[in-house]
C-alpha cells in the first residue's frame, strides 16, 4: 500500500505536459472566467470562478476559488480549488485539490483527489486514491481503490481490490459488490449489509485513534511545556524591545529603588497596591451605570496595559539591578530586559516564595512607573517630590 500511495502521489504532481496533446495552447484568466471556446490544445484556466462548457482535445489545468468543467477533456485534468465539480467525462486522469470535491463524468484514467469532503460518483477505469475527511464512492470503481479520510462510503460495483483506512466510521451501502479484496483499518466494524457482498475476502484491522492514559499525560505535558516556552520567550521579546527602546523609563525605575528611602519604596508598593486593586473594583462600580460604561471600558484598557507594563518592567528592572550591582554600568541595554524577564520567569517557579516575590516587585514597579508618568504629565508640579 505505500508503493501504491507513493505512486499515486508522484503521479499527482507530475506535470501536465508530461501528457500534454501537441496542439497550441490557451490561456485565460479573469475574475468570472467563462471558457466556451475549444481548444486544440492543452487549456489554461486561473480565475475566482471558471465554468468551462467547451471541449478540450489536450489537458485542462485550472486554479481558482470554484470550478466547474461540464465539456468531455480529451487529456488529463488538474484541478486546484475551494470547490472543484468535474460533471464531463475525462480521457486522461482527473487530480484535484480543494475543499469539496464533486466527480460525475466517467474518468479513463486514474483518479486522484486531496480535499476536506470528495463526493465520486465517476466510474474511474483505473487506480482511485482519495485523502478526504469525508470520502463517499458512490458508483463504484473498475481499477484499485486507496481512501484515507475520517468517515468514508462505498457504493456500486468495484471490480479491484479496496483499502479503506479511516480514523471514522465506514460504511457499505446495500447492494455494493467489491470483486477483490476489502482491507479496511477503522475503530470499529463496519456493518455489511446482507445484500451486499465482497467477493475477495474481508480483512479488518481494529484501530483506535484515541490516545491511552499515557500517552494522553505526555501529550498534556508537551502542551504545557510549549505554551510554558512560547509565553517565557514572548515575554523575553517584549522585555528586550522596552528596554532597548526606552532604556530611560527602566533606568527611572531602577533609580527609584536606589537614590530614594525605604519609606519612598514602601509608598510606592502601597500605590501600586491600591491601583492594581481598586482599579477592577472601580470598573464594575461603573458598569453599573449607564454613563459610565464607556469610562469603565477606558479604564479597563490602560488598567491591562498598567499591569502588563508593570509586569514586564519587573523583570526589566531586575536585569537592570543587576547591572548596576555585577557590571557597575548605569546604562540599561536591550539584554538587560531579556535577562531579567527570564529570572523573573524563574523565580516564578518556586512555590509560594515565587508569588509573593513578583507580587511585590510588580506592585513596586506599577507605583514608581504612575509617578514618573504622573511626572511627566504635569512637569511643573513641584511638590511631587515631597509627597514622595
């Protein structure tokens, strides 16, 4: 079975012109393209919506939003589109990719078909491969059938052998007729009806897709150590591109742990307290009231962005200490940031202690960052630094 899946595949994006007729060939595109003219050749179609409704003596390959060919195709057919229905017959072999998939006319050569949902009602004389979520055969098939897809559906007369595999269900209508073999690997049996029979033999692979309680612990904790390394490593980003672009905030910061008294600091994780606190229970207080919906929208947006600057200035200022403590440099630099936020993200490890430790330091740091924004909103207050 991979020999023929990689066949198949192989024969999927072969070329057209590997069977191309020697005729010239047409091209044509727009926005609503009608093809209603022959073609001695190969055709060339790319457009939003393409009907073609003229006969094709070469091989018509098209890509679009929505595809319809209803005139017979004397070559191959490639088809690339969101919904891709082949309704004539097709000398030469139909590949198609797209969402939904709709064949009626007869297919001569091999049928190939990747999509969401592929509908077959073709009688395709040779192979049949289909990869689909939904796959239903409803006219049977004269060569070899492959299908992968999650709830697949037979129907008709199928003169090869058929192997199904489906994460779904699989069902066989009443009176199908399957001449070869029917290998078939779902989670559960498919019910045959009494009408229908499969004249080669049946093999069923009983298959589960569900992973078991280990693997179901590895895959939980995989996830969480991603989304763990993606928010660490955006954090890390965010960090890094405050303190390279605005290195003068995070040395304010950290001169405000460091030039002024432990009162200063004390006063200061005290405003960033009572912000970081009163500011929700202020917003539902204003919900309440009609008029002061839109306020309370207002301040929940530069409540957010207070505590997310406030957090990543926590670990900003952490690298920045550290600087100035180890490198004996005032200067704050990009790295600064990222190594801080990655201590921060450390620190948070640890049980209790972690918490408590960040808490602080961001309670700290949204105090000092609403003075020095308070400082430069109002220049000319000079009593700031006595109340402080």
């Amino acid at each position: 079975m991979q020999r023929i899946l990689l066949s198949l595949l192989v024969l999927l994006f072969l070329p057209t012109g590997a069977y191309a007729a020697h005729g010239p060939a047409s091209f044509s595109a727009g926005r609503s393209l009608v093809a209603a003219s022959s073609s001695p050749g190969n055709t060339y179609l790319a457009g939003i919506s393409i009907v073609s409704t003229a006969p094709v003596a070469g091989d018509l390959s098209a890509i679009g939003g929505s595809i319809v060919t209803a005139a017979p195709i004397t070559g191959d057919e490639l088809l690339l589109a969101g919904s891709v229905s082949s309704r004539a017959s097709v000398a030469g072999d139909v590949r198609a990719i797209g969402g939904s998939i709709n064949t009626e006319g007869s297919v001569m050569g091999d049928l190939i078909a990747l999509g969401y949902s592929v509908y077959d009602s073709a009688r395709t004389l040779g192979s049949t491969f289909i990869v689909a979520v939904n796959a239903t055969l409803s006219n049977g098939a004269s060569g070899p059938v492959v299908l992968y897809g999650n709830t697949v559906s037979l129907a008709g007369d199928f003169s090869g052998d058929v192997d199904v595999t489906a994460t779904g269900h699989v069902t066989i209508a009443p009176e199908t007729i399957i001449h070869g073999k029917l290998t078939y690997e779902a989670p559960e049996a498919a019910d045959i009806p009494a009408s229908s029979s499969v004249l080669g033999g049946i093999k069923y692979t009983s298959a589960s897709y569900l992973p078991d309680a280990g693997t179901s612990r590895i895959l939980a904790l995989v996830s969480i150590g991603f989304f763990l390394f993606a928010r660490i490593f955006g954090a890390l980003i965010l960090a890094g591109l405050l303190a390279g672009l605005f290195p003068r905030l995070a040395e304010a910061v950290v001169e405000r742990a460091y030039e002024k008294s432990a009162r200063s600091i004390l006063l200061s994780m005290l405003l960033g307290f009572g912000i970081l606190v009163a500011t929700p229970v202020l917003i539902i207080l204003l919900t309440l009231t009609f008029v002061g919906v839109g306020l309370a929208f207002l301040l929940l947006i530069l409540y957010a962005l207070l505590a997310l600057l406030s957090l990543l200035y926590a670990g900003i200022f952490i690298g920045s200490a550290a600087a100035r403590r180890f490198r004996a440099r005032d200067e704050v630099l990009w790295r600064d940031g990222m190594l801080g936020m990655l201590a921060l993200s450390l620190i948070a490890f640890i049980p209790f202690i972690g918490f408590f430790s960040i808490m602080l330091l961001t309670m700290f740091v949204a105090g000092a960052l609403l003075q020095i924004f308070f400082r430069f909103a109002f220049p000319h207050e000079e009593q700031i630094d006595e109340l402080v």
